[in-house]
C-alpha cells in the first residue's frame, strides 16, 4: 500500500521569503511523484512531477522539488514566493498498473504582504 | 495542451433528485478517467476509476447505486448521483488519464459544486 504525509496543514510565509512543503511516501514499490495546486473553488494544476532520473525537478512558477529516496521525501521548494502563490498544495503519489494517484492531506500556503 | 472540462460547474438540486455531472477530455483520448470527491479543506478521495467501455471500478465504502458512472466514449464519462441527499453536497473532480506508456499524470477537471437542499 502506499501513502502520502503532508505534516504541515498550513504554512504562513511573508511575501518574498522562501518556502519548503514537506512530503513524505511510503511505498512498497517504485514510486512517481507529484505536486498539484488548487486555488479555492477550482480543480488540480500539476506543478512538477519526479518519475526517474534527475532527482531535482523543475516545475511551473519558479517550484522545484527533490526526490529522495533514503529518506522517502519528495518536499517542494520556492526560493521566494508571491502573494499568488496563496493556494493549497497537494503532494500525490502512484506507482501500481491501475494509476491511481494517492493524494496527502494538502497544505494551504498562505503568503502574506 | 490537455484540457479536462466539466459540467456544470454548479448545481443546486432538491433532496432525493439526481444529478449528473459530465466529464470530458477536450484534446485527447482519455482510456481511464477518475472522479473524486473533496468535503471543505479537505483533500481528494478517489471515488472510482472509470475505463471507456467497462464497468467502473469503486472504492471501497462508495455505493455503487448512489454514484453512477459511465465512460461511454474515450472523451466523455458521467457521474450520477441518485437520490441526492444534504449529505452528498460536496466538491466534485474528475481527472483523466492519456493512457500512454509511461506516463503517470491525470488532468484534472476544474471540478463541479453539488448542493442538495
């Protein structure tokens, strides 16, 4: 079975500073990763997604996330966020034949002026 | 671009009526579409996984009659609520799956608000 945990459900952050949203899976197979992003009362955007090689991704709106297998995190990182990038965050994992993306429990980013 | 639309993006319906929600995949094929279902801050339940031209696969604790789904082309699947209740108000997503070897990512519709009074 696999799962994700999203420890922190809210992250404040003031305008400019940088950010981490923690991620960690558990998995009994190999994994493909993912962040999506919801702003209120709208479906999911795809940030970036880890499925081999590099283990430093690169996504939308200056996001990057690592994969690190040892220590089964995969957290996400912008160096200086926006007001814009108030939205919640949604870290998913999948790696069985059915797709099926396991979602955490999400972190809602709130940037402040 | 892989754009999932849906609709409608909100009703408002009566107890004990049915809804249906459409799904569709714009610009490409979707072999497997999934719905889920989101309650207020809260994250995305995997109702059911939807292959065009079988049966629904349901997760465990989702009935079956009460959510109806049909994935009758590879760009249209539907989800029925039947008998709508309060209690199945909810934020409902559906995402779709390109079927390529691969590739792991769904995209996702931008979701459909069901109030029942």
């Amino acid at each position: 079975a696999q799962s994700v945990t999203q420890l922190d459900s809210q992250v404040p952050v003031f305008e400019e500073a940088p950010v981490e949203l923690r991620c960690n899976y558990s998995s009994s197979v190999s994994v493909y990763l993912f962040w999506y992003v919801q702003y209120p009362n709208q479906g999911l955007q795809l940030l970036l997604k880890y499925l081999s090689g590099s283990t430093l991704v690169k996504g939308i709106n200056g996001f990057e996330a690592e994969f690190n297998k040892s220590q089964t995190s995969f957290h996400l990182r912008k160096p200086s966020v926006h007001i814009s990038d108030t939205a919640e965050y949604f870290c998913a994992v999948t790696g069985g034949a059915t797709n099926k993306l396991i979602f955490g429990t999400g972190t809602l980013l709130a940037v402040q002026p | 671009g892989a754009v999932v639309s849906q609709h409608p993006s909100r009703v408002i319906c009566k107890s004990g009526t049915s809804v249906k929600i459409e799904c569709r995949s714009l610009d490409f094929q979707a072999t497997t579409m999934f719905w889920y279902r989101q309650f207020p801050k809260q994250s995305l339940m995997l109702m059911a996984t939807s292959n065009e031209g079988s049966k629904a696969t349901y997760e465990q604790g989702v009935e079956k009659d009460k959510f109806l789904i049909n994935h009758a082309s590879l760009t249209l699947s539907t989800l029925t609520v039947t008998s709508a209740h309060p209690e199945d108000s909810s934020f409902y997503i559906c995402s779709a799956h390109k079927g390529d070897r691969g590739r792991y990512e769904q995209y996702f519709g931008p979701g459909t608000r069901l109030t029942v009074t």
